[in-house]
C-alpha cells in the first residue's frame, strides 16, 4: 500500500527555487564557464576539470 507525500506550497518553492539555483551554476560551470573570461577570476580555472564533459555534451570551447 502507498502512502501520499503531502508537501506545503511554502516548501515545495523552496525545494524549486534550490534546485533551480543547483541547475544554473551546473550550466554555468560545465557550459559557459571559458576560464579566461571566468567570473571568478583568471586563478580559478573550472574550466580544465569540466573539459571532457563539455564535449561530451556537445559545448564548443576552443
């Protein structure tokens, strides 16, 4: 027998609204993120470890 999961609007939205956070900077990092026009400056480069994923996901970077 199932029981029903019965989740308050108030949190509901707030599960969406993290979530949709968690999502962009996913996108951000692994399909916008060139390095050198990084947001984070030119010490941080999140573009190297993601460069494989990139391509697999078919996101040009050179």
């Amino acid at each position: 027998m199932s029981t029903q999961v019965v989740l308050p609007l108030s949190k509901a939205a707030f599960w969406l609204a993290g979530t949709a956070i968690l999502a962009l900077l996913v996108y951000y990092f692994i399909g916008v993120d060139q390095g050198a026009t990084s947001i984070f400056g030119n010490d941080v480069h999140i573009h190297e470890f993601v460069h494989d994923a990139r391509h697999f996901l078919g996101f040009p970077c050179h």
